[in-house]
C-alpha cells in the first residue's frame, strides 16, 4: 500500500475519533444548556463551528485513503447527519415544526455512533485496532 493511503488511513482515523469527541462534547453542551442554564446555549451554539469542518474533511481522506465502501459511506453520512442538525436546529422557533427539532439530540446520537464507527473502520479491513 502506498505510504499516502497508509497515512490518509490514520489521518482519516484520528479526525474521525476527533470528531466523535466533539461530538460528545457538543452533547454535554446542549445538557449544560438544559439542566444549568441558558447561558450555555451560547456555547453549544458556538462550539459546532470548531469542529463541522471534519465532516467533509473525514469524506476526502477516505476517498485519499481508499477506504472500504462501508467507511466512505459511514464518512458521507456524517455530512448528511450534520446538514441535518443545522436543519433541525432552526426549526425550534418555528410553529409546528417543533416536532421536527425534537429530532435534533437523537440525530447527534446517531452522529456520535457513525463517526465512533467510521473511527473503528478507518483502517481497513485486517488493520490493527487501538
């Protein structure tokens, strides 16, 4: 294998566990934001913009990396799953949608599974696990 696609491969593993970590952080966030106070719903607004880079960043490096299809297919849906919570998130304010932001924590759920499992596959097949 190519000494690029080795190193696309661990670049590819290391932003996708980054990304589960952001994740997981922003999660924290949103609970500070509920159970401490409002004041923190700044922060958890602020803090998705450190981080939604590495969506469309895990993408190339899985196509650089020759990813299995299973990894650049877990790598587009953190694209889509991050469209998704922007979509989501400005519905709360909208009459009769509220129903549709109530999907908003369950699909950063969803996001912190993919991007723990696109981590998980990034090495391919037969790759030593950390």
């Amino acid at each position: 294998m190519p000494a690029r696609v080795d190193v696309a491969r661990r670049v590819l593993a290391a932003a996708a566990w980054l990304l589960a970590v952001a994740v997981l952080a922003q999660i924290v966030l949103a609970g500070r934001g509920v159970f401490v106070g409002p004041d923190e719903w700044a922060r958890h607004r602020a803090f998705v913009h450190a981080f939604e880079w590495l969506s469309p960043l895990v993408v190339v490096l899985a196509y650089v990396g020759r990813a299995t299809r299973a990894a650049k297919w877990l790598a587009w849906a953190t694209v889509v799953l991050l469209f998704l919570e922007y979509a989501t998130a400005g519905t709360t304010s909208s009459l009769g949608h509220r129903g549709l932001a109530a999907l908003h924590p369950a699909i950063a759920a969803v996001m912190l599974w993919t991007a723990i499992e696109l981590a998980r596959r990034a090495r391919g097949p037969g790759a030593p696990r950390a």
